[in-house]
C-alpha cells in the first residue's frame, strides 16, 4: 500500500488564519487562503481540507 504524506500549515493573527498545504515528498507547498480566526471556521475549512486530501489519493492508498 502506497503511503502519501500531506501537510498543513497555518499563520494565525487576531482576525484571519492563513492555510498552506504541503506534499510531504516533493516538499511543494500550495497557498490555500486565508480565513476567519474563529473556532467554527476553522473546523468547517479544515474538515473541508481533509475532505479534499482523502478525495486526490489513489485507490489503494492511506494519507
């Protein structure tokens, strides 16, 4: 089973939290935008991003 690595970044400030997602074996990191500093939010976008990872692995493969 092929393993792939993903990795989630992010720069919190007072209002807006910044997301970057990383690809763990070329190291190519992709600017996902910016969103609400606030609980709700974050779950809601975050969940979506795991969502989006789990939906671009191969048949076969575990993140």
């Amino acid at each position: 089973m092929k393993k792939l690595n993903k990795y989630i970044g992010h720069d919190e400030s007072k209002d807006t939290m910044a997301v970057v997602i990383a690809d763990g074996t070329s190291g190519e990191a992709r600017f996902l935008g910016e969103i609400a500093n606030i609980p709700e939010t974050i779950a809601r976008e975050l969940s979506g991003v795991i969502w989006a990872i789990g939906q671009a692995l191969p048949q076969g493969a575990s993140a």
